[in-house]
C-alpha cells in the first residue's frame, strides 16, 4: 500500500491530540499493526539515572495496541490536559520504501509557540501500518 508520507505524519501527530479515548483508540488501531511498537529515545535525566545504577542503555517502548494506547494516553494527559501543548507535523515528511520520517513540534495551545518537537522513524508494515515507531524528542 502507498502511503503519502506528509498525510501520515499528520495522522500520527493528530491521534496524540485527540481528547476522546475511543476516537484515540481507533487511530492507533487505523495507523498501528496489532503486534506494532513504538520505542522513545529517553530523555537525558532517564539516561543518567539508568547510567547511575549501571544500565549501559535504557530502552522505553510500548508494544500492541493495549500498551501503545497507555502511552499515547499518558502523553495526552501530560502535555494536552495539563500543560496545554498540542503536537503537530512539521511538513517534512519523507519516504524511502517503508520508512518514513517527519519532525513534530510541541506547540502551545494559548499562545501558538512552538514549546520543543522531535523527530520521528516510522517502519511499515506491507499494509501501510506502523510496524515500529522511534521517537527521538529534543532532535
């Protein structure tokens, strides 16, 4: 399946907005495959308190619909509800074969200015669905 990279790049960053749990979960289960995983470069203080007990690398990832909602439902809850941030695309989006990558920004709801953003690895399925999601925030 072709999928125009910019129009999933928007998908992707619209279902970390969306208020309603059941619209969210059928996003993910729309973009995601059922056994997909979506992986997050941690933040540095992760890194240095898992460096700190002797973990030479520290991996966060949420695996299938079940964990991937919780995590993108965490996030909501986090930057959306409590600090006001909405997330958006950058129009950037590329793809070779079957990965895409875009770059998102964290954007302030009241003010419209731009809070942080990332970048994102997206590896598809043959369907077109996110077999694995790498998230690089602070890039």
């Amino acid at each position: 399946m072709k999928t125009d990279p910019q129009y999933l790049a928007d998908r992707y960053a619209a279902t970390w907005t969306l208020s309603d749990a059941a619209e969210r979960r059928a996003s993910i289960e729309d973009l995601w495959a059922r056994d997909g995983i979506h992986v997050l470069h941690p933040p540095e203080e992760i890194r240095e308190a898992a460096a700190a007990l002797g973990f030479a690398h520290t991996i966060l990832e949420a695996r299938g619909y079940d964990a991937i909602e919780a995590r993108v439902t965490r996030s909501h809850e986090d930057f959306v509800e409590k600090r006001g941030i909405t997330f958006r695309a950058r129009t950037d989006a590329v793809r070779l074969k079957r990965v895409v990558k875009f770059g998102w920004e964290a954007v302030s709801i009241e003010s419209g200015d731009v809070q942080g953003g990332g970048v994102e690895v997206l590896l598809l399925d043959e369907d077109g669905r996110i077999a694995a999601d790498y998230m690089y925030p602070g890039t």
